[in-house]
C-alpha cells in the first residue's frame, strides 16, 4: 500500500460492505466517508501504518476479504493475530486451486441429491445446501458458487425460510460472491459431467 490512510480506507470500505446490507464496496469502488482528518485522530493509526508496510495492495485486499468472509466483525489489531495470518494462508492455498475444490464438493453433493432436492427447505426452514454447509461438507465458496450457478436466491424468494440462521448466511453468500475468482464456462461444463454421471 501507499500509506497508512490508503490501508485504512480499504479496511473501512471492506469492512462496511461485510457488515451492511447497503454498501456494495465493488459499485461504490471502495469509497467511504471516511477522512483523513478523523484517521490522524484514530488511536490505530499506527497499525495501519504497520499493515501498511507488510502487504502490497493487492495483497492487503486479499487478506482483509479472506479474514472477513469469515469474521465481518474483526477489528484491525485481529488481523495481526495468528488466526488471521493463517486464514489468509489457507484462503490462497484453497483459491488458488479453486477449480479441483469445486469439483469435489459438487460432486460429494450430487451423490446425495438432486438439484431440485439440494435447494429444497427443510423442515427448519434452512435450505439444504446451507445445512450441508453448516456441516462442513461444503466450503464457503462452493455454496456461493452453487447458489450463484443455480439462481438460489431465485428458488427461496417466496418460501418460508428461518429467520434467525438463514438471514446471516445469505448475506455472507451475497457479500462474499463478488470477489470469488473462478472461470464460468468452466465449472458449468463440471455441473453437468456430474449431473450426467448422477442421473444414470
């Protein structure tokens, strides 16, 4: 990064965007009302000054997006702790090799259900997918990806769904998709190889 106040605008932007419904850091480019005047006054200036130093931009961006897709509420000093340092480390590794990942989890899904079965409701009120997530079947990713790729929200829009579980882990799916990097074309041809294989 630049400086400390650029550092700390791509916090305040990222932050805002994981933790409101309103602001959308991509249509908004990152911008907030955020001032100078008030960072000079911020008793953190200093480890944003730090963060500053041990990322690049790009790398900064990566790392606040990994740490917060996870844990919107993370202040700046917990991005210093280990926890955050190997969250990063472990979103890379898995994104880099996004593709294989998907696949996997596509296909552990499609052994147990159909489409139609996999974005159903349950009982609870919580979509299937979603419960699979929330065991640990699936990454986070995969169920963004598999609820952008099938029009998941299109699906729920007028059933009944829980309000207290659902409601978070949409947001998190909205929030999140955007800056997930993947080839289209490619994990499309992957869905219906496995759905091919499923249905015979």
């Amino acid at each position: 990064m630049s400086n400390a106040f650029d550092t700390y605008v791509l916090y305040n932007g990222l932050k805002t965007h994981f933790t409101t419904k309103s602001y959308d850091f991509i249509k908004y480019n990152g911008k907030t009302n955020v001032k100078k005047e008030t960072f000079l006054k911020n008793k953190a200036r200093y480890l944003f000054q730090r963060l500053s130093r041990k990322y690049n931009e790009d790398e900064m961006k990566d790392m606040l997006i990994a740490n917060f897709c996870y844990n919107p509420t993370l202040w700046v000093n917990d991005l210093f702790s280990e926890e955050a340092e190997s969250r990063y480390t472990e979103w890379k590794k898995y994104n880099q090799a996004l593709t294989y990942h998907f696949k996997e989890d596509a296909e552990k899904l499609f052994e147990k259900y159909t489409p139609k079965e996999l974005f159903s409701i349950n009982e609870n009120g919580i979509p299937v997918i979603v419960t699979e997530f929330q065991q640990g079947t699936i990454s986070l990713e995969s169920l963004c990806l598999l609820c952008h790729l099938f029009s998941a929200f299109e699906i729920w829009k007028n059933k009944e769904l829980d309000d207290l579980i659902y409601p978070n882990i949409e947001m998190r799916i909205k929030k999140y998709y955007p800056f997930i990097r993947y080839d289209k074309p490619k994990l499309v041809v992957i869905l219906k190889e496995i759905l091919a294989k499923s249905t015979k």
